[in-house]
C-alpha cells in the first residue's frame, strides 16, 4: 500500500476542520512537493467540503503560471522552491479560489534541484491579512517527507487559525 495515512495526521486534520468550522473560515491548497496529499489527507475528513474550497497541484512552473499566475520571473529569479515562489502560491490561490486561508508547499523530495538540497521545503500559510513562509530540512524517502511536510503544515495551520 503506497499512502498508509497516519492517524496522528488524520486527527490533526480533523482538529483543523473543526477549528475552520468554529471560525466559519474556508481554506485553499497551492501544492507542489506534496502533489496533492495535503487535500487529500483533509478531503479524507467527512464534511471537509464545507471549509475546503479545494486545492491545486502545481508541479511544473508552467503549472504555476497557468492556474496561480505565478510570475516566471518570481520563479525564473529566484527558483520554484524559495520564499517568493511560495508567497506568490499563496496569493494566486487564495486569489483564484476566494478562501480566507490557503496552505502553499513546494520543496525538493528526491535529489539536489536547483542548488538546494532533498528535504527542503517550504511552507506558506497565508490569510487575507499577511502570510507566513517557513522552511524546514525533512529527512528520509519521498513519501516520508511528504508525511512530515503535510503534518508540519497542518500544525502551522492550526496554530495560525487559533490567533484568528
């Protein structure tokens, strides 16, 4: 079985939901490193649909440009996995889709891309007052670091929708 969900994630995502739910706020997903396994570790939830407008899946640059309107001189300056790619994920996507909060992810999983070494990602969490980017050093195999990257970002999430 390729995706064994971890239950801890799950209940985390649970709790999300129920926090998004009390503040009556909806969420939206910029997702490249993960290629979607932040949406669908929360669609996983029952009733999720009522605060998740949805995400989108953006491996390539092309991607980005196309559905985010990412700028190719964000990610031509600057690369695909950087802070200013990641802040430009989160504007495009809250902008697109018209949530409150989105959740951006991009990262390198397996070997050295653009100079920056496997495990590191980026992640956006952004409002509609200000976003916050963070990145990590994640160790061990591509899914391994999707689950700690999706369980990092969940946490920051919760922790950005409690000071709301």
């Amino acid at each position: 079985m390729l995706f064994n969900i971890d239950k801890k994630i799950i209940d985390l995502a649970e709790i999300v939901l129920t926090e998004l739910k009390m503040k009556e706020l909806t969420l939206s997903t910029a997702e490249s490193a993960t290629g979607g396994y932040f949406s669908h570790i929360i669609t996983n939830i029952p009733s999720s649909s009522k605060n998740f407008i949805g995400g989108v899946v953006c491996y390539s640059a092309e991607a980005k440009n196309i559905f985010l309107d990412v700028d190719f001189d964000v990610i031509n300056s600057f690369g695909a996995i950087s802070i200013e790619t990641t802040e430009a994920l989160l504007d495009g996507v809250r902008n697109k889709l018209g949530s409150d909060m989105a959740v951006a992810i991009t990262g390198v999983l397996g070997t050295k891309m653009e100079g920056k070494p496997s495990g590191l990602v980026y992640i956006g969490i952004g409002t509609r007052i200000c976003n916050n980017i963070f990145d990590f050093q994640f160790n061990g195999s591509r899914l391994s670091i999707k689950k700690q990257t999706v369980r990092k970002a969940l946490q920051l999430l919760l922790e950005e929708i409690e000071k709301l």
